[in-house]
C-alpha cells in the first residue's frame, strides 16, 4: 500500500504491536470486597497477586470497585474479581472460585471467602478471621482469585496437573512460599492477553488525512 510520509508518520505514533516497542503486558483487576473480608489486608493480597503475575511477566493494574463502579465498557483486559463472604450457591464447600463461561465479553471472578476460610482450617464459627488468620486468608485468597482471573481470561484452558492452576489447591499450596503457573497455562494465559489488548486495535485509531495546504 502506498502511503503519503505524513500519514506514515502519524501511523508510527499510533502504539501498534508492529510499529512500538512492546508494552508491559497488563491485567486490569476491579477488586470487590464489599463486606471486607479480609479484614485491611488489602495491601498482602495485592503484594501476592503482583507477585504471581510478574513470576510470568505480566503487571496487575488495580481498581477498588464501590457500588457506582462501571467496569467492562474498556475493550481492556479486565476482570470484575468480586469477593463474597458466604457462599450461599448451596454447592460443595470444596468450591473456592468459580469463572462462569458466558458468550459476554465482560469477565468476571468470584471468590467464596468462607470456603477458603473453610480449606486454611480457620474457626468458622467466628465471622472475621483472628488477626493471626488474618495474613493467611490474605495469602490464599489471593491465590485462588489469581488462579480464577487466568479461568477467566482463557477459559478454555483446562487445568494443569501441578501448580496454581491445578484442579484442587491444597492448604499447603494456599500458604506454600510460592504459587507458580505452570508454563502451558502462562503461555496461554499471555496470548489471550495479547489479543485482548488495545495495542492490536490500532487498526480502528483515528487515522488523520495528510494536510496539502492550498
Ligand atoms: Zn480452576
């Protein structure tokens, strides 16, 4: 295709996965705890979420969801990770996380606080955990959402046979010192990211038409 250097110009400003240097590959989280299960430790989770995610190259760009937030209308990858304190779907408790699989593009992760307190061993009877529970519901909650949010990005991977990506996660794993993805799913994991990003959408930029002057 011929093209006026002008244009040219403009289009090399236009990030393209062709035409830029390749940008950080990013998720975006919209984090929902409304009953705030984990009593302040917001700040453990996100330092475990990053963490897992960085092991595979990816940066997590977060957003504290409220009951006026609005998520989805991006084209972004994004995930909607909403925590509930009770699991009142009256499934197995072994049910930590769960993706629906749904023809909408918007892409939401559940987590059930209780049965992750339920795996960890924690007192159920008591509603919030103790302050010395507190760090590991932390810890665990952030890896079931993790491995939930890979679900809900590239939902037709099934799931690995070791790793945070297994069918089951253990106590064990849910405090272990680290929570890897193992590579199939991570390679997955990274191309869906890939094509959701905006960056493959420069096709649809706003081109401009080369000024002639009079
Ligand atoms: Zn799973």
């Amino acid at each position: 295709m011929r093209m006026h250097p002008t244009a040219l110009a403009v289009l090399l400003a236009v990030p393209s996965g062709a035409a830029s240097p390749p940008a950080a590959t990013t998720v975006e989280l919209v984090w929902f705890d409304p009953r705030d299960t984990l009593s302040d430790r917001f700040g453990d989770l996100r330092e475990e979420v990053d963490s897992i995610f960085r092991g595979i190259g990816v940066e997590v760009k977060w957003t504290r969801g409220g009951p006026g937030t609005v998520y989805g209308l991006g084209g972004r990858p994004e995930v909607a990770v909403i925590l509930l304190a009770e699991d009142r779907s009256k499934g197995p408790e072994s049910i930590m996380g769960l993706v629906l699989k749904s023809p909408k593009p918007t892409r939401v992760a559940w987590v059930f606080v209780s049965n992750v307190r339920a795996a960890l061993g924690h007192d159920s009877l008591r509603t919030r955990p103790s302050l010395v529970e507190a760090p590991d519901l932390a810890r665990a909650v952030a890896r079931v959402a993790a491995h939930e949010v890979v679900h809900a990005i590239a939902p037709d991977e099934p799931h690995a046979r070791d790793g945070l990506m297994s069918q089951a996660l253990s106590r064990h794993f849910l405090l272990g010192a680290r929570a890897p993805i193992d590579p199939r799913c991570a390679s997955v994991f990274l191309g869906r990211l890939a094509e959701l990003s905006p960056t493959r959408d420069a096709s649809l930029a706003l081109r401009t038409v080369p000024f002639r002057g009079p």
